[in-house]
C-alpha cells in the first residue's frame, strides 16, 4: 500500500463513456466533464462504482 492514500473520481465523457482519473488529474478533465462521481477511496472503488453507473444506464460501456 501507498503511504498516501489517492482519492479517485468517475468523470463522463461528452460520447458516453466514463474514465476513472486519480483526484491529481481532475482538475484538468473535470472543466469538459458533464458529470463526475467521487471521490472514491480506491480504484477498485471506482471501478466498482463504475459498473454500476453502466448498470444504472448513465455510462456506456467501454
């Protein structure tokens, strides 16, 4: 495990899909995102999260 714990987020794309970005990244791609989650404590948070929101009908899949 890292000694810094790295917040993650989901950022939806302008063609549907959604990228998982560490909170280091965010600002960048944040201001072209139409809808984010987060902050997630994990990756694996994120992915998980992410195979919902695909589920749910608000991402497509990859």
């Amino acid at each position: 495990m890292t000694s810094s714990p790295e917040e993650w987020y989901i950022l939806k794309q302008e063609n549907g899909h959604c990228q998982i970005l560490p909170a280091s990244q965010v600002n960048q791609e944040a201001k072209e995102s139409p809808e984010q989650w987060g902050p997630f404590t994990s990756e694996a948070e994120a992915i998980a999260r992410r195979v919902g929101l695909i589920r749910a009908g608000k991402c497509q899949p990859m």
